[in-house]
C-alpha cells in the first residue's frame, strides 16, 4: 500500500502534524496541481515540494539560485534517508556525471539544481530522457521572487523558467516565496505562466521575533550593548550597508572577543565560502554582512539579527530579520536608525541609474519602511498591514507594544524648523540647523551671518537631541527632503506648505532619553527568555549540544541536521528513557532514530547521574 503525506511526515521528517496550510498544498501537488506558496521563512516552505517529491513518480526538480547552499540542503535530506543530490558549477565533471547517471537510473528522490544550469540545452534534453524512463515528480521553483524586476534579489535567468511547462506541460510546478506584495506576487504568475495555479498565502506573521528600533546614538556601542546583555554565545547576523562598514564592524567585534566574520560581495568567492560555511556548521558565529548574504540560509538556530544601517525596502526587511528563528523558538530583530540612514538611502535612490518609475518605486517602499520605523503602533501590526494582512491585535512583544510610545503636538516645532529651512536658503544640515534654533553662535553661524535670521535662538525649549528627532521624523514624514546638490542639505517639499500655513497639524513621536529607556528596559526584564531556568537543565542543554557537535564534525555537516535546537529543548522537557519515547520528540524521523538514538539517549542517562 502506497505511503500517505501524513506517514511521510511522521516517518521521515519526525514530525506528527502539518502546520497550517502544509498538508493541503501537499495534496495538491501530489495530485498533479500547479501552486504558488507565499509563507514566511521558517515556516516549513521546503515539506511542501520534498513531500510531494516523495509520493509521485520519479525525481523533484528544485531550481534554486544558491549554489552555496545547495550542500546543506542535500545533506539534511540524506540524513532523513532521502536519495537527494546537486548539481551546480561547484562540482567537479566527474561528480556530475555520476550525478547525471544517478537521474538516468532513477536512483535520486530530488535534484537541487541552479538556473543557469536548469536553462542548459543538454540538461533539459537530460530530463526529457528522465522523464519517458522514470518520470519527473515536480519542479520546485524556490524563491520566486527572483522573478521580480523590481524586487531586491532579481535574478534574469528567473524569466526563462517558462520553459519547463512548454516543454513539460503535465509536470506539476510549485513556485515558493517569503517575501512578495500583492505586486510581486502577480508578476511571479505572470512571469512564471501560473495565472491558473493554485494560491497558497500563509499568515506573514513571525510571532517568535521581537521587532526593535533603536534610535541610533553611537550605533556600534549599541549594537556591542545587545548583543552583551542579550546574546552571548548566540548565533546572529548584522546587516551593513557599506563593505567597507562589514570590513570595519566586524573587525571591531573581533577586537572585542566575538566570533564575528565579514561576508560581502566584494571579497573572493573561497573566502565568502569558507565564511559562510563556519557560519552553518558552528555554534555561536556572528556575520557580519551586506544583503549579498542570507537568501536561503537554513540554519535555524540564528537568535538576532541586527541592522546597523536602514533596510532598502519592507520586503528587504522582512526577508532579512526573517532568518533568524526559523525554528520557532524566540527571536530578537533589532534596528538602529538615524536621520543619516535616510538622507543616505534617499540619495541612494536618487543618484542612482535606474529609470525614473524604478526610483519612484523604490521611493515608495522605502517611504514605508520609514513610516514602520517611526510607527508608534505595534510593529507586528504595521508590518502585516503592509503585505495586506490585519494583525488581530498588539503582539505583546515588540518594543512598542512594551515600552509604548508617547506622542506630542509638535506643529509649532515643525513650522520653526521648517521656517529656519526656508530662511536658510534650503541648503544647510540639521547639525548647523539646530546650532542656529538653539541660539549656538559656532563660527558657521556667524560667516553666514545667520545669528540675525527670526528663527535664531527660538527653539531653546527644546535639547539638541530632541531638536535632531524633530528633523529626522520631518525628513521621514516627507515634509523634508535632501538636496542632492548641496551635499545632503535638507529642503522644503509640497507636503511643508500647509504645515507652514498652519493648515495642517503634526504629531511626532516623543523618543525616550537613553538612561530613562535602559531603566525602564531593565524595570521591565525586556529580554528574551531563555529556553531553561535551571543549571540541571543547562548542564544537559550543553550535553546534548556537544554530542550533536561531535557527530556533526564527523560527518561534515551542520549540527542542525542532525537535530533542531527545538528538537534538543524537547528532549530536555521530555527526557526520554528508550527509543520509542525517543522517536516520538518532534523532528526525531526513522533514520535519525536508527542512527542517533542511542547517543543521546546515553547522554540523557550520563548526565542523569551526574545531577
């Protein structure tokens, strides 16, 4: 009798029940249906194409655009006891012949293979030979939102994918994304040829991470301050915008005693490698990176990610906070943002090559990230509601669901510092902007004699730090825009007018002084909790993470292919005594049981004694 979804799931995955919409895109595709699957990352996207794999007839084809990657992905197959192989330029020609013979035989449950080598007229004439001898499952197209021209991870070889349903019409095709707005979403349909597919849009929630923005105020120490109080030890990203700022940040870290190691685009691709794989197959790593690092990152024991600079869009942010906590277990997502980031990102756009619509569009998703940035309202709420999902209520976990923020009526500051804009000529920063409200007579001041303009000296009710919030939410609400020519000089734009004219009220949000935030942080326990209270149960945590260690290195791979951490954790609350009780801990499949369960049930006995 053939196996069912649900025995595959138990069987080979150890895991008991489908989560959400899972088994129904499962059954769809086993059943010969076209799909398009919109779910957050970590929320179990890859069982929707590998269970359907293994139910028809012959192999999956899973096209994705990272060759780096593709190891990983195979080797946690094939601990499961799944035939699963690559092929990419990384192999040698003798290591993808054997691979090719492998199809030929009908000998490999999945394929992970690159576009560009998808697109090859000797591999598609390959699978044709596959498919009259063995059969093809599915093809599998991850990440296909590299379709999107106006996405952030565009990839061009994404729009010949059409090929696969003109040359294998009865070939089911699931197409696989975290991160699309309705926009993105029409045009992997289009782009792909699956108007008729099936839809699949999972809740984009992540509940398990804690969104933060922190007002930057000496970003690095910052950064050094969270990571000290809340993440020792932990595995994390921090997100720069610059190489050179990679290079520096994680030279910094270094210097400070942490594991940290720079990834961006401009180094060479056997460093980026060896970089990227200590980052999968240790514990405890920090890197330190430009966007060019993350897509498809499977390492699902990532605790933070941190941003020192300002994300380019609310897609970008979602998919790059959206690695860490894939396994579900409470995650951290903090930002550190300043009126700098979004002169520079403005700039950015503005300078930039691309046609004017490209620009307005960039304009506009970075206009709603600034809006998320300077929300006073949940930010599980605000970020849902920009992928066109209501959130049903204040998550309880971010920070300004924690720490709520005040607002005030700050009309009559706008309309002073918009006045001093104007009568400054619209071509000055916010630093000589504020020395010239506060009254400060610096040696800028009096070469352009601007101690005797009307907004000299008026807003002395404010601080200097107060003064430079004003200016920042002014520029993010559009009523200030930077002048490209004078060198980030800040300028009145149309939405200034009716503030001015007093048409038009502004509320602002009222940022915390740092030592009243750190107090009211600390009077609050704001941390993440940690998976264990007691020292018996973090003795055993260290245990069980040492043996997975230990069998990882002998085999080569991650240590979370051999067990998740929420994997370990369940062990811990559960403390199985024999194999059966073993095999019933989420993530625990067959082969894994066969293979592993004696040493971790030995390490749950040895430490046992111990206690």
């Amino acid at each position: 009798m053939p196996a069912t979804a649900p025995q595959i799931l138990q069987d080979v995955f150890g895991y008991a029940a489908f989560r959400g919409e899972q088994q129904a895109i499962v059954e769809h595709v086993a059943a010969g249906g076209d799909a398009l699957v919109l779910m957050p990352t970590g929320g179990g996207k890859s069982l929707c194409y590998q269970i359907p794999a293994l139910l028809r007839r012959g192999a999956g084809i899973v096209v994705s655009p990272l060759i780096a990657l593709m190891q990983d992905q195979v080797d946690a197959l094939r601990q499961l006891g799944v035939q699963a192989a690559f092929l990419n330029s990384s192999l040698s020609a003798d290591a993808a012949r054997t691979v090719q013979q492998q199809m030929l035989q009908g000998k490999l449950d999945l394929l992970y293979v690159a576009p560009e080598r998808l697109l090859n007229a000797n591999f598609l004439n390959l699978l044709e030979r596959v498919q009259a001898e063995h059969g093809l499952a599915l093809f599998a197209i991850d990440e296909a939102h590299c379709v999107s021209q106006w996405g952030h991870d565009f990839r061009p070889e994404y729009r010949e994918l059409t090929i696969l349903h003109q040359r294998f019409p009865d070939v089911p095709r699931i197409a696989l994304t975290a991160t699309a707005d309705a926009p993105t979403r029409r045009e992997i349909m289009e782009r792909l040829g699956l108007e008729q597919a099936r839809q699949f849009v999972s809740s984009f929630d992540r509940p398990n991470i804690r969104y933060r923005v922190a007002q930057k105020n000496n970003a690095r120490q910052q950064l050094l301050a969270f990571l000290e109080s809340e993440h020792p030890n932990d595995a994390g990203i921090v997100y720069c915008l610059s190489r050179r700022k990679v290079e520096e940040t994680a030279a910094w870290l270094k210097e400070r005693g942490w594991d940290a190691l720079p990834y961006h685009a401009g180094m060479d691709a056997a460093t980026r490698t060896a970089h990227q794989q200590r980052f999968l197959r240790e514990e405890g790593v920090v890197m330190v990176a430009t966007v060019a690092f993350g897509m498809g990152i499977d390492k699902p024991n990532v605790r933070f990610v941190a941003h020192l600079d300002l994300p380019k869009s609310m897609e970008g942010y979602y998919q790059e906070t959206g690695r860490a906590g894939r396994d579900g277990l409470p995650t951290n997502a903090w930002l550190a943002y300043g009126l700098g980031d979004v002169v520079s990102m403005r700039q950015l756009i503005n300078s930039g090559e691309a046609p004017e619509e490209r620009k307005r569009v960039e304009r506009q998703k970075l206009d709603a990230l600034l809006g998320y940035c300077e929300s006073t309202t949940c930010r599980h709420q605000t970020l849902l509601r920009y992928f066109g999902e209501e959130h049903p209520g204040n998550c309880g976990e971010c920070d300004n669901c924690l720490e709520p923020v005040d607002t005030w009526d700050a009309t009559e500051s706008a309309q002073m510092a918009l006045s001093c804009v104007y009568r400054t000529g619209q071509r000055f920063g916010v630093g000589h902007l504020v020395d010239i409200l506060l009254g400060k007579t610096t040696a800028q001041v009096e070469k352009f004699r601007h101690q005797q303009l009307s907004t000299f000296a008026i807003g002395q009710a404010l601080t200097a730090t107060q003064w430079s919030s004003v200016f920042r939410q002014l520029v993010a609400g559009g009523f200030l825009e930077a002048d490209m020519e004078a060198y980030g000089g800040l300028k009145l734009s149309e939405a200034a007018r009716p503030v001015l004219r007093s048409e038009q009220a502004v509320w602002l949000r009222r940022d915390a002084e740092p030592a009243k935030r750190k107090a009211k942080r600390a009077e609050r326990g704001d941390k993440i909790p940690k998976p264990f209270s007691g020292t018996n149960e973090e003795r055993l945590w260290l245990a069980l993470k040492a043996k997975r260690m230990e069998l990882a290195r002998e085999q080569g791979v991650p240590p979370y292919v051999i067990f998740h951490d929420s994997t370990l954790l369940e062990i811990i609350n559960q403390r199985p005594a024999t194999l059966t009780e073993l095999g019933r801990i989420s993530g625990v499949g067959q082969a894994k049981l066969a293979r592993y369960g004696d040493a971790f049930l030995k390490v749950l006995e040895e430490t046992a004694k111990d206690v």
